[in-house]
C-alpha cells in the first residue's frame, strides 16, 4: 500500500518540477530574446551611422576626382586648341606664301608667254632676212661667176684655202666668248648660292690629333699607373688599344692612339682608376668594360642630339648610333660630325634656294661620310659603305643615291646628290678646316705642276695659293691668244680627271711677247 501511495506522490512531484523548470525556461528566454532584439537595433544603428559616414567620405572624394578629373579635362583640352590655333596660323602663313607663289607663277607665265611671241616673231623675220639673203648672195654668185671667169667651185678652193687659219681664229675666239659668257654666269649664280650658304652657317672645327695628355696630381701616381714590373700598364695597353707613354713631362701622362674612340676610353678609364685608387689589372678590365659601354649610350645621345640639332627625325636606330660615332671620327684632322653638320646646313641652305626640299637635302649632307664610321674590316668605298648602310635602314632614295654619288662611285640622280658634292667641297676647302700632311702637300703639287707641263706649247709652271692656282707660261711662238684660252681650259679639264683634291684650282695661262731692240 505504501509503494502504491509513494508512486502518485512521485509523479505528482515530478510534473511539479516540470512545470516549473518549463515556466521558468521560458521567462529566460523572453529575456535572452528582449536583449537580443535591443543589441540588433543597437547594431544597426550603429551601421547606419557608419554607413552614411561612409557614404559621404566616398561622395566627397568622388567628387574630389571629378574636379581632378574636370581640371585636367580642361587642361588638356586647352592646350589641344593652342596647338590648334598655332596650326591654324601656319595654315594661314602657307597660304599666303603660296597664294604669293602662285601670283609670281602668273606673271612668271605671262612674261613667258609674251616673249616666247617676241621670239616667234623675231624667228619669222629672220627667215625671211634669210630667204632674201640667199637670194641676193645667188645673183651676186652668178655675178662673179661672169665677171672673175672661173667657177663656183675653184672660187670655193681658193676661198678656202686662203681663210682657213682666219676660221680658226674666229672660232676659237667664239669658242672664248661663249665660254666667258657661260663662265660668268655660272659664277654669279653659284656665287649668290654659296655666299647665302657660308654666310648662314658658322661651325667651330677642331684639328684632331693621334694624342691625349692626362694631367696628375703629382709625379707618384705615375710608379702606380705602370704597376709592379709594368704589369698594370701592360694590363692598360691591351685593355684599351692604347699607347700609354710615361716620360719626363712633369705631373702628365700621354695616351697615344689612331683611333679617337679607344682614346677617349682610355682617358675616361685612367681618369676613374686614379681617382678610385684601385690601380691593378683585374680593376682596369673592369673599369675600360664599364667606360666602353658608357661612351657606346654617348654615341645614341650624341646622335639623338646632333638630329635635333640639324632638324631632323625618324632615323633607324643604327642609323643614330652611326652618327654618334662620327663625333670619334676625323677627316684630314677635320672632325667628321662637325664636318657632317656643316655640310647638313649649307646642302640645306642651297635646296632652298634652289627650291628643292631643305628636310632631304640636309639629311643626305648629314650622312654624306657615314660610311667612314663603319668597322674597318668591311672594305669598300665610304661612300658605297654608306650608300649601302642607308638602303639596308630605309633611307629615302635621293639620301641613299647623293651619299654614294658625292665621290661619283654611282651616276647622280637628283640635283640634291650635286648639291652634297659641292657642300662637301666648300666644308673641307674652308682655310684651316683640315690638316694635310708636308709630304702629300709637296707631291700634290709636283703632280699639279708636272701635270700642266704636259701640254704642247708651255714653257714653264708654278703651283702657288698653297696648290689653289696653277700659273702656265706659254709659248707665244705656237700659241696665239685663242690658243692660250683653250689651253686653261683643256689643263683644268685634265685636273679635274686625274688629281684629287679640296675647293678648286685656278689655271691661269700667260703668254706673253716682247719685242727688244737696241740703239747703237
């Protein structure tokens, strides 16, 4: 009975606790909720806030770029209308001057136009002077036919005969006249030509020499330059190509070479190995490796420079790079850049005063000896070098054709071919440009001398002007005056094909007679 009693007892007792474990569970959990739901509002407040926090610091800088952006947009868009009001201007400026070319065309074409009409008419009249001429020479024929008795023929012997000397004259005397008259003219547009070109351009040149001096602080520095038992000067000479003479000259090192660039390497080199310190041969190969590479970026800039300097654009790299070796280059002691600009500006120059294109003319000046700057072990003519050079790198035709064509390798095409010959011409007769050695000074004028000698009729020659006159002594008893004139010009013609040399050469022929007597 008990068991039975305890059982309910039990079981009443347990829903008791369950019922109020379940109560109590469930008030926790409307707390736990409560609290949940008030930090989510917190939590989203709290994002709300930072969001539009954020939302304005984007929107500022938004529009921060926007004005950035604005800005540089106006900027841009000024300069673009600048340069398009510069354009339009030199737009305006060209049709001017061609609308002025055009005008001077006209009456150019009307002048023309009215003295080709002169010439027709003039022709005209002179045909019928002609006509009637003939007419009267054919009765006054017939005339002295009947009046001297002999023929037309034997008259024509006889005439013949007795004027044939006189004939000659005359027509060496026309021959004189003519050529006076072409030379003259020639002269005076040439001259106008030149003189515009010399007097526009001004270029510094310098002798170039086969030594450079490098000055030391002191004499010590010389022991460490030639090194334990001369290992570190040996080191030197077969690092650069370079002679280095060490001599009794106070505080001064000679660098002795042919080749301009090796020596510049080597100067460059020397200079950085006294100033380091570290003088043996492992540093000095170090040393002439970095300077070479250093002066081979020089060579580029050099060119890069020495075309915007002339005013001129888009070459071939090698093309550049060629240029810039010129400045390590020299010609009879002339610098070859120097040289090269020279003859860039006055080739130029002329075009424009004869109305071919300045930008073609100078570039073919520019590269007119580039072949010089090509390894020695490729053989050939500079000229066919550069020729050869400017084809492989596509130079326009008219450059290509006037850098083989200034030493006639190749036939001239174009007149901008005939203007780099004589630009080349004018740049290395300039007095002092270039250097020529005792020797083939001397030999250039027995050969000049000996040369005009050779012709018929001359007595004696004189090379005098430093070999830029010829004076010929005829012999008046086998040459007259017309004579003499046809003997400078066919001795000129004979220089020109047989000798090389700069500017030109005058002949001048005197014949001269002298009539002496005695009183007794």
């Amino acid at each position: 009975m008990e068991i039975y009693i305890l059982i309910p007892l039990v079981m009443v007792i347990a829903g008791i606790t369950f019922v109020a474990g379940w109560y109590l569970n469930a008030r926790s959990g409307q707390n736990k909720l409560a609290n949940a739901e008030e930090r989510a509002k917190r939590i989203l407040a709290d994002a709300e806030k930072d969001s539009n926090a954020l939302k304005r610091e984007k929107l500022l800088e938004a529009k921060d770029e926007w004005y950035k952006k604005k800005k540089e947009f106006e900027s841009e868009a000024q300069s673009k209308r600048n340069k398009l009001q510069s354009f339009e201007k030199q737009l305006i400026s060209r049709e001017e001057n061609v609308d002025r070319k055009l005008d001077l065309l006209s009456k150019k074409e009307e002048s023309l136009q009215s003295l080709d009409k002169e010439m027709n008419e003039k022709k005209k009249r002179v045909e019928e002077r002609e006509t009637e001429i003939t007419r009267l020479l054919e009765e006054e024929n017939v005339r002295l036919e009947r009046i001297s008795g002999i023929t037309r023929e034997e008259a024509k012997k006889h005439l013949i005969d007795n004027l044939t000397e006189s004939a000659k004259t005359e027509a060496a005397q026309m021959l004189k006249d003519v050529r006076d008259k072409a030379k003259e003219e020639a002269r005076r547009e040439a001259q106008k030509v030149i003189v515009q070109a010399i007097q526009r351009t001004a270029a510094d040149h310098t002798v170039e020499t086969t030594v450079s001096v490098l000055n030391l602080e002191s004499d010590e520095l010389k022991g460490r330059i030639i090194g334990r038992e001369g290992r570190n000067i040996r080191a030197f000479e077969a690092a650069t190509g370079v002679d280095v003479i060490v001599d009794d000259t106070p505080e001064a090192v000679i660098l002795s070479g042919f080749d301009p660039f090796r020596r510049e390497v080597a100067r460059v080199a020397l200079e950085r190995l006294i100033a380091d310190g570290r003088i043996h041969p492992a540093r000095i190969e170090e040393v002439v490796e970095k300077v070479k590479k250093e002066l081979e970026e020089e060579t580029v800039r050099v060119g890069e420079n020495t075309l915007l300097e002339v005013g001129l654009h888009g070459a071939h790299t090698e093309i550049v790079r060629h240029i810039g070796r010129m400045k390590y280059r020299s010609s009879y002691g002339q610098n070859l850049l120097q040289h090269s600009i020279e003859v860039a500006f006055l080739t130029g120059i002329m075009a424009s005063e004869l109305h071919l294109d300045p930008s073609l003319a100078k570039r073919a000046g520019l590269l007119h000896d580039i072949g010089k700057t090509i390894d020695r072990s490729v053989e050939g003519p500079h000229a066919l070098l550069g020729y050869e050079l400017c084809k492989k790198y596509n130079e326009h035709a008219i450059v290509s054709n006037a850098v083989g064509a200034h030493h006639e390798d190749i036939p001239m095409e174009h007149p901008i071919a005939a203007l780099v010959q004589a630009a080349d011409a004018i740049s290395g007769a300039r007095p002092g440009a270039r250097r020529e050695s005792v020797e083939g000074y001397v030999k250039r004028l027995e050969k000049l001398e000996s040369l005009a000698k050779s012709f018929n009729g001359v007595l004696n020659t004189y090379a005098i002007q430093a070999g830029r006159e010829i004076r010929v002594i005829a012999n008046h008893d086998k040459l007259d005056d017309a004579a003499a004139d046809q003997l400078s010009h066919d001795i000129a013609n004979k220089i020109q094909q047989e000798m090389e040399y700069p500017g030109q050469i005058k002949v001048i022929v005197i014949r001269e007679f002298r009539s002496v007597s005695y009183a007794k």
